[in-house]
C-alpha cells in the first residue's frame, strides 16, 4: 500500500515546546516515520503564559505577533521531520497544526463561547510549502460542543479493541480521559471522553518558581515530599470535578491564582516538596475518580503525554486503581510524547477526505462535524 503522508503538530497547555511526528496515515495504518522536539524559546514561552491570563495592554497586538512566533517554531520541526524522514515536501498531504490555546470558554456568556487557539497558518503554509489544516476546534463548539476534548476519536482507532473497554489518559498540561468499550474503534458503540483537571501545568509551575527547573523530573521532588491531606481535599473541593460530562477545561480555571487562593489557607505556610506532593496527588486522585467513575469496567490504562514520563504520578496512580494496568502508551506501540502530535495529524487527514474528526458523544456537539479549515500551499 502506497504512503499517504500528513504531519502532526502540537503544543499543548504545558507550554513545554512542540511536538512534531511525520505519519503515514494510509486506510487502516498509524505510523509514525519520524518525530520531532522543539522548545519554545524564552521570551515566546513567556508571552504564551502571560496571555493565558485576560490582563495587559496591547493583548490583540501581542497575541498576533506570538501567533507569528509559534508559525516559526512549527516550520522548524517541519524542517526537521522531513530531513529525519527523508521526504520532500511535496509528498506530504497536509500539515495538522492545533496553535496554543490561551482562552476555552466553552458554552459561557452567549451559551456559545469560545476558544482560542494562537496561530497563524498562512504563514505556516508560506514557510513549508504545505497545505495546513488548523482551527479544530471552533466548528465543534459552533455545533453547540466543547470543542475538546479531540483526541478520544483518534484513541479508539489507535488503542480500541474489540474485547475489553480500555481507558487513555493523557496527562499534558491539563489531564483527560477517553473511555473505549469494545469495538469502539468501529463505531458501534459510543467512545466518552472529558478533561479530569490539572496534569503538568500547575506542578511544572510550582516547580519552575521554586527549583527554577522546566519540571519534576520523574517526580522526584514530589517523592521527596508529604502529601498535605487538608491542601488537597480544599483542592479536589473545586466544582469542575463533580460536574458530570460532557467538560473540558483548560487554564482558565486550574492557574497559579487558583493554587495561590488554597495556599492562603494555610498557616504556617507548608514546605514546597510537600505542595509539590500534593499537587501530584491531586493529579493522580482527580483522574483515579474519572476512571472510577466513566470507565468502571477497564482493566487498563493507557497513559500518554508528558505525565506518563513522571515515574512517581504513574506510581499514584497504580495504587490509587488497584485491579487496572497503567502502561505507558509505549507499551501498545506510541511513545507518549507522539499521541497528540499523531492524532493531530489523524484529524488533519480526516479534514483533508471532509470526514467528521468530533464525537459528539464526547464534546456534547449536535452531532458529526469535519473539524479544520484548509490554508493551501
């Protein structure tokens, strides 16, 4: 069977760079040829924080620039998947390209919403040659969806089997959960999914403000520290986690303010190995809940995304589902940190052959919808 070549972008809530892979996509294949890593420098990381907050002059000005900024970085890794791959450009179909979302406000204020992913894929198109697929995510939420999460399609056509309910947990900056029943990768019975909470993004934080490293590598600062059983109950107190499916959320609500608002409470302030270890556990039990909530038959996890990395938060979680196998996605063929870029460049192939790329039964849509709109070469 001949290739059919599409490549995946993505830079999630993490904020930690860009993903990259170069897939062959050709009818009833997933394949990844190459992958590629690019952080993103300094000062664009900065203003991609610094714009995920509604204060500050100038945002329009700003985030039209830092949209300009991220078409760069995605032309990198592009340049860098096809000398890996060994392909020129022309034999690629399309680019898949999610942006960095800074705003997700689905359903709010006009009972529409919205949300906001930086980008700028004309440029995109311009730097590479390449026909881009980008803005996934507004036709969902047009449908009267949430617009996320995407991904639990392209988990049941790579992870579904036809003899088990299976359970994904991605752990990128923000952490969900894709619950496939039997057969769900042939449709014949509804896939869930939904955001369980944090992930990455407020331990990264805590742990860039007070060790200034990037991460916990392997969680061993959270190893090192003592749960704080007050801290965390105050935490997993948040509304978002008891309200029922369809949901998604992003750092709009789960911020350094929201975790400064809980630390307040406590006097004497608690040592900063023993938030990290709360913030890890908060991860870990927040999802353990979803699993034992939507997805009480499976009998495995498969995690992805940066967390599945982070040996202690794949400890918590083991112990906190007894009777489940957390494995890494390695484990059933994709690295962790290649899912979301291939499921991007999945979706892109399905906007491409105008295939709907939304579950409604996930996102809440009205129903089936090809996601993306096409910036030509």
């Amino acid at each position: 069977m001949a290739a059919e070549l599409f490549i995946g972008l993505m830079s999630g809530t993490s904020l930690d760079g860009v993903d990259g892979v170069l897939a062959d996509l050709a009818e009833g294949r997933i394949a990844v040829r190459a992958h590629a890593n690019a952080p993103f420098p300094a000062a664009l990381r900065e203003e991609l924080l610094a714009l995920n907050r509604p204060e500050g002059a100038n945002e329009l000005h700003r985030a039209a620039l830092a949209g300009n900024g991220l078409a760069h970085v995605y032309a990198d890794v592009v340049r860098t998947l096809l000398a890996e791959g060994g392909r020129p450009a022309t034999e690629i179909v399309a680019i898949g390209a999610h942006g960095q979302t800074v705003r997700h406000r689905p359903g709010e204020f006009d009972g529409i919403g919205y949300t906001l992913q930086l980008n700028n894929p004309a440029l995109l198109a311009e730097l590479t040659g390449i026909d881009v697929v980008a803005d996934f995510r507004t036709r969902d939420l047009a449908a009267g969806g949430q617009g996320a999460p995407l991904v639990p399609a392209f988990h049941a056509a790579l992870f579904g089997r036809t003899d088990e309910t299976v359970g994904v947990l991605n752990l990128g900056g923000i952490a969900n959960l894709s619950v496939l029943p039997p057969s769900a990768h042939s449709e014949s019975r509804a896939v869930l999914g939904f955001d369980c909470g944090p992930a990455n993004a407020l331990m990264d934080h805590w742990c860039q403000h007070h060790r200034g490293a990037p991460f916990d590598a392997g969680g061993a600062w959270a190893a090192s520290g003592r749960v704080h059983a007050g801290l965390l109950a105050r935490l997993l107190a948040e509304p978002y986690f008891a309200r029922p499916a369809p949901k998604s959320t992003g750092r709009d609500l789960f911020h350094p303010e929201w975790l400064a608002a809980a630390l307040e409470q406590e006097a004497p302030p608690l040592a900063p190995q023993d938030v990290q270890a709360t913030l890890a556990e908060l991860t870990a039990e927040s999802a353990a809940q979803a699993v034992r909530g939507a997805a009480t038959e499976a009998r495995t996890l498969i995690v992805c995304g940066g967390g599945a990395l982070n040996a202690h938060l794949m400890a918590r979680l083991a112990a906190l589902l007894p009777g489940v196998a957390v494995l890494s996605s390695e484990a059933r063929g994709l690295p962790p940190q290649q899912v979301e870029a291939t499921a991007f460049a999945w979706l892109a192939r399905r906007a491409v052959r105008r295939e709907p790329g939304n579950l409604a039964s996930v996102t809440g849509a009205r129903g089936p919808r090809v996601l993306g709109a096409l910036y030509p070469a």
